[in-house]
C-alpha cells in the first residue's frame, strides 16, 4: 500500500537549529504536492525571547503573533509550494499534536538536538513526546552541535534508506512507510533486523558443537522472515537488501547508517511507561539522539483514534 502525504506540519521555534527542518518540510511537500502548515507555537511562559516582556497580556500576545507570522513568511520565502502558516498560544508539544489532528497531518517534521543525561531527565524532550502522542509519523531532522542557518536551497533527497524491523505487530506499518518512501525517491532500501543477546539468549543456548550450526540456521530463519515482508510488487522497482546485525539495536543501527551514508532511518515506535521512558528510552529515541541522519518515527494510530474516524 503506497503511503500519500496530503498534509505536512513543520515545526520551528525561530532558532537556527530548528529551522534545519523546514527545507525538508518544503522538499516533501513539493514531491508530494502537499500542502505545507508551517508552525510555530508561542509559549507565553518563555516571553523573553520576543522582547515583550513588559506589555499588556493582550498586547503582548497580539505582537508576538504578529512576529511569528512575519517571521514564518520570511522563512518560506518565495518557494512554490502551498503553505499556511499556524501560531498558536500553548505549551509545544500539545499544541503540535493537537494540531496534526485538527489538520489531519500525514506527517510532522521537527528538529532536535538530541538531549542525554540530566539535561532529558529534567527537561524531557518535545520530540520525545511527540513521538508518543502524535496520531502519524513524525520526521526528526538532527540538528548539529553548534547551530547554523538552514538554507532553503539545500537540496533534500534520500538515496539509501534504511528500516528497521523487530518483528512486532507494528512492523510491517513501518515497512509501509518505509517502503513507500523510497518508491517515492527511488532510493535504494535497506531492511534491517537486529539479534538482540537479551531477547535470544534462550535460543543460543547450544552446547559448542551444536552452535554454530545453530548460529546459520537462525540467521537463515530471521533473513527468510525479513525477505517474506517484502511484498512482491517491491521488486518491481529495487533490489531490497536484508541485514541481520547483532547486539544493542540502536548502536547497531546507527553504526551501520554511518558506514554506508544512509540519508534516512524509518522506525515504529512503541510506548513505554514513564519511568522507564525516563531512565532507557526506546531504540528510536536513542536512535534519534545519535543517527547521522533524519529519523522517521511511525507510531500505530490507537484503535480508540481509528473509530473516532
């Protein structure tokens, strides 16, 4: 099933680094003839980056919006794409999920820095929590450790993808997004399972005559799988690659995308609890803190959302 992006929200909150995601906002939407909702959410609680700390409640908010909105149309230019521009008053995460089901979003691009340590365990991260609350996949463009202007000229393609696959029920969704992505740029696609010691050690068990035999059939197993999800028509138009990698899945995953200059990872997300959201995080937000490349996180629409529809 080919995926279409119909509505594409891209996010900025005016700094260099998060304008890194507009020229890929802009990129989509022109391949896809999408129309594009470039947002900025104001949080009244941060004031002072709008040096209008001293006015009117009303006012203040008044001349804030007046200065998103001149900045959103300074920052798309005379591009040829079909945008609107949204600047809504709201804490940012809520207001961008709320957002993309008002506008009935295909897809949200953002950026982010990545956050380790104290600073994510006090802070938390927006994109984190949009990961988890937006109702379609969201696209995180990893911004550089310093930050820098983003040009609207940059060219936006995605030559090798990569997907990730773990088997759950979740996975062939993000085949789907995956798949229909590189159909879109004709890229190459690279479709990748990772053996996790801790989710097989009951299955490499073997005494040491028995385990490398036991190793082959395995791999041949998982490879079988991997190559089954592929549905057939994919042929039609690439050769899709297989790997099977072995260890910690985001450190795998990232190490392979950096040694063969893959342009974007596609990942599912699942939820997790709180704490342990917290103190781990998922292989696709550590992905996101690490990858060399834009990060495409597909999360299932729960059912409750599907039948509210």
């Amino acid at each position: 099933m080919k995926i279409e992006l119909k509505n594409i929200i891209c996010t900025t909150d005016f700094s260099d680094l998060s304008n890194i995601a507009i020229p890929f906002g802009t990129a989509l939407a022109k391949e896809f003839g999408a129309k594009l909702y470039l947002c900025h959410v104001i949080d009244l609680s941060a004031v002072a980056m709008y040096g209008e700390g001293f006015l009117e409640p009303l006012e203040r908010e008044t001349r804030i919006t007046d200065y998103a909105h001149d900045d959103l149309r300074r920052l798309i230019g005379d591009q040829p794409v079909d945008w609107e521009p949204l600047v809504p008053v709201g804490h940012t995460a809520g207001e961008i999920a709320r957002l993309a089901e008002e506008k009935d979003a295909d897809l949200v691009v953002s950026a982010t820095q990545g956050r380790s340590g104290l600073k994510r365990l006090v802070l938390g991260s927006v994109t984190e929590r949009l990961m988890r609350t937006l109702p379609c996949p969201l696209l995180v463009v990893r911004g550089p450790e310093q930050e820098q202007a983003a040009s609207m000229d940059e060219t936006v393609w995605f030559q090798r993808i990569l997907v990730g696959c773990d088997f759950s029920s979740d996975s062939e969704l993000t085949f789907q997004y995956g798949l229909s992505l590189a159909q879109e740029f004709q890229s190459e696609v690279h479709l990748a399972h990772v053996i996790e010691p801790a989710v097989y050690k009951d299955l490499l068990r073997p005494s040491i005559e028995e385990k490398e035999g036991f190793q082959q059939d395995l791999r041949k197993m998982l490879n079988d799988r991997l190559t089954g999800m592929v549905p057939e028509e994919v042929h039609n138009w690439c050769t899709p690659q297989t790997i099977l990698l072995a260890g910690q899945p985001h450190e795998e995953l990232t190490k392979y995308a950096v040694v063969h200059d893959v342009d974007l990872i596609v990942l599912g997300v699942r939820g997790h609890g709180l704490v342990e959201t917290l103190f781990v995080g998922s292989t696709t937000d550590r992905v996101v803190r690490e990858a060399p490349c834009p990060v495409l996180s597909v999360r299932p629409i729960e059912k409750s959302t599907q039948e509210a529809h």
